[in-house]
C-alpha cells in the first residue's frame, strides 16, 4: 500500500538510512530532525500515510508530540520507533492512540508490517469519517417535520404513536416516513438505526 511516512528524529544518520530503507519499499518519505519542525509542516491526512516518531527528541519528546497531534484532531497513525524503551512509555503512548512501539534496532520486515497495519487502519478510519459525513449531509436535507419523524422512528415508535405524538395522521406520517427512508439513502429501519447509533444520537434519548 503507497503512502507517505513521516520520519521525526534527530539523528541524521537514522534518517537517511530509514529514508533509503522506506524508499526501496515504495514509500515516499519526508523526514523531521524535531518534533516542531513537523508541527510546522502541519501535515495533512488527506492522502494515506503515518508518522515514525522516536521518543527523546530536542525539544517537544515523542509523546508530547503525540499528545498535540491528536488535540489538534490529526488522524495520521504514529508508530514510535526508539532505542529508549520503557514499559511505561510504550503503554502511556499505546493507550493514547499509538498504532505500534518498535525498539531500535528494528528488521525491515517488522517495521513494514507496522507501517502497513498502520496505513490500513487509517483507509479504514478515512472511509468511516467519510460515511459519517454522508450521513450528516443527508439529515441536513430533511425537513423540520421530516427530522421529527426520523427521531421517533428510530426510538422505536410506530406510525400511530408517531401522528399521535406530532398531532397529524397516519396517513401524512406515512408520507413522512418515506420521504425519510429516501433522503437518508436507506431501505430498512434497521439501516436507520444504525445510521442514528453512529451520528451518536441515540445516546440520550429515551421512549
């Protein structure tokens, strides 16, 4: 899988050495001498790639680097990669989101597994935002009266309930209801439940 891997280290030498490595590989690399100077790239997410970050660094360490990146709501994996490991930093760093923790010095083979896990999960947390973002933009097109049904159907109610509650008929919440299955792109309740459960909006509502 090509993707661009961002490399933070401030040995030189280890960087043109994993620049070379990665590049045989098929990867494209940029590489970092401090954790600022990639702040200051500000990479994007918008095309498939992930971080190989050591821990002791000049200035920012690896895990505070860690710690901005994901405050500024940046979704590039970070594989830290360090000849200083300790069981408390790799758990610190895993547990906050860090793809993988590689101890120098490390095989091609494993460091390219890392890197692919990596680059996987990132096409898999891409194509969910984008779904999510779908499903945003298809809501957004309801009307008020048809954003009122959708919210009652997916709690559950049924037609009757439904005129009941909203003071109309059956009939108008029938119409309703399929122009809510049409612009939310689905053919089941079940599709719109499930579409309610990842835009987070059943979490407070109740019968």
């Amino acid at each position: 899988m090509p993707g661009l891997v961002h490399v933070v280290d401030d040995d030189a030498s280890f960087r043109t050495a994993i620049e070379r490595r990665l590049k045989l590989a098929g990867y494209d690399v940029a590489t970092y001498a401090s954790a600022q100077d990639l702040l200051d790239a500000a990479p994007g997410d918008d095309q498939p790639g992930c971080i190989l970050l050591d821990v002791r660094i000049p200035g920012l360490s690896g895990p505070e680097l860690q710690s901005r990146l994901v405050a500024s709501g940046s979704t590039l994996p970070i594989i830290f990669l360090t000849g200083h490991a300790d069981t408390a930093t790799t758990v610190r760093t895993i547990k906050a989101g860090a793809e993988d923790f590689l101890t120098k010095p490390v095989s091609s083979e494993l460091l390219l597994d890392a890197i692919e896990r990596a680059l996987v999960r990132q096409d898999a947390m891409r194509s969910q935002r984008s779904r999510l973002e779908a499903f945003r933009a298809h809501l957004a097109r309801l009307t008020q009266r048809e954003r009122q049904v959708f919210d009652l159907i997916v709690r559950g109610k049924i037609n009757k309930q439904i005129a009941y509650e909203l003071g109309t008929t059956e009939r108008t919440v029938k119409a309703h209801r399929h122009q809510v299955m049409e612009k939310m792109q689905v053919h089941s309740l079940a599709e719109l439940v499930s579409i309610a459960e990842r835009l987070g909006m059943l979490d407070t509502k109740g019968d």
